[in-house]
C-alpha cells in the first residue's frame, strides 16, 4: 500500500526536509522548525508508522522508508530540497540519495553511519522487535534505547531535554519500532552511494555519541567528494535536540549556501 506522510511544514524559503531518529517522531525537531523556519521552508514529516504516519503493510526496509520521502516531496510540490537525517533518518536520507538523487540539494548527515549493521547489531535489533511484538509496549526501548540516545551533559545539566526525548520514547508505538529495527537490520551499506553523490554534504557528530562515532563521521565524510564534517561539543546521539542552536546555526549556514549557488 501506499503509505502517506504526516509532515509539519512551515517557513517558506529554500526546503530543508529533515528525517527524525528512532524510535522518535518529527516531534524531535521543534528547535529547528522554530529556530529555522524564518529563513527555510522545514518540512518535516513523521516516518511510517510513526507519530501521525501509518505504518502500511510492506515489508520492513529503510527503501520502502525513502520512497514514502520521495513521495512527500511531489504532494508537498517541492523539486529538491536540503535533506537532514539524525541517525535512522540519515539512514533513510542515504537510502533517498541513492533511489532519488535528484531529489537532493544538500545532504546533512548527523550522528549516523553509512556502514550495514554488524552481527551482533542486527541480531540485537532483531531481539528488541521480537520483544516489541510479543510484549506490545515500548518498555524495551526506554530500557535499551533511551539511555544512548543523550549525552552524559544532558543527563546532567538538561532534564527538561532528557525527559522530552523520554515521552518521545514512551510514546513510541511497539509494531512502528519492530518494524524500523527490522528495516535497518536489513539496510545495506551506503559508501557507494555517498562516494557517487553530486550534492554537496555536511556531516555532523556529537562529541559525547555513544551510538554512532567520530570515526564513523569521518569515514562518510572522506566517502563524501565534497563534505565538511562537524563535531558538536557536550552533545550525545540526539545533537539536533541537545544543542540546537549549534546545529541550527551549521545547517543555516550550509542551506544558505546552496541556495546561493542553486540560483
């Protein structure tokens, strides 16, 4: 079936089109619909099964994920835009990179990977699916999910942060979330297509990622032929949200750039 996005879309402006991280919603990018939107059109949508997206009855896969994207870009009337993705997102916006290239201004990749999972990752994804399905409740997530997913500085200093990104969490829907993880247990890996890319790339890492490297950053960086990488200080998995004005601020500068040389 064809699945349709629930998206928020607001500003107007060069599109930045931003993929959110599991097991979370568009819901996550608040800080920059609100810090971006007077100089963008943000348009971020919800990714199937999702917040308000249905989950549809295809076989788990991060290209079916790009193509429910794709789609988007044609009902939404947008050409090509700036496409972000923060760790599954980036997933995705890799997959959409290489089904839809010319869909793709810019690519932000942020605390993501462009390598398949290893072994004992997708076994381990694997086994969390299961226990979504049987137990249909998020529990495992907030279990073994949510505390990777922020910064010990975070932790620390930003509980209002950290308990946002906790309700996103517990309001994850189990089947959603056992769907997503079989999805990327599947994905193949993403150098050839990021070493084909035309499109200029910026690569961001927060400093304090316990889920996704620095040298994982470099690597898609140095795949990338025209790429600059960025490690976000005091920042854990979820950079976007721990330290928004710096991520703001990077993928303004990024966007306004391409938008100058698209003229």
């Amino acid at each position: 079936m064809t699945v349709q996005l629930y998206a928020r879309d607001v500003g107007s402006g060069t599109p930045l089109v931003l993929l959110h991280a599991f097991p979370l919603s568009s819901a996550m990018w608040l800080a920059q619909r609100e810090g971006l939107a007077g100089r963008f059109r943000v348009i971020t949508p919800d990714l199937r099964g999702f917040g308000g997206s249905v989950l549809g009855d295809d076989e788990p896969s991060v290209d079916a994920m790009a193509d429910d994207v794709a789609r988007m870009f044609r009902s939404a009337g947008v050409q090509r835009a700036v496409v972000g993705g923060l760790s599954m997102g980036g997933y995705v916006a890799m997959a959409l990179c290489r089904r839809h290239p010319d869909l793709v201004l810019g690519l932000v990749l942020a605390a993501t990977r462009a390598a398949a999972d290893t072994e004992p990752v997708r076994r381990n994804r694997l086994r969390q699916a299961e226990r979504l399905e049987r137990d249909r409740s998020p529990q495992v997530l907030v279990d073994e999910v949510l505390p990777g997913l922020v910064g010990p500085t975070t932790y620390r200093q930003r509980a209002l942060i950290y308990g946002r990104v906790r309700g996103l969490v517990q309001a994850t829907p189990p089947h959603a979330a056992a769907w997503a993880q079989r999805a990327m247990a599947a994905r193949p890996d993403a150098f050839d297509t990021l070493r084909g890319l035309r499109a200029p790339a910026l690569v961001m890492i927060g400093d304090e990622d316990a889920l996704a490297t620095e040298a994982e950053a470099r690597a898609m960086a140095d795949a990338l032929p025209n790429a600059e990488l960025l490690v976000i200080p005091r920042a854990g998995h979820l950079c976007a949200v721990e330290q928004p004005d710096l991520f703001n601020q990077a993928v303004a500068e990024f966007a306004a750039a391409l938008a100058r040389t698209a003229r």
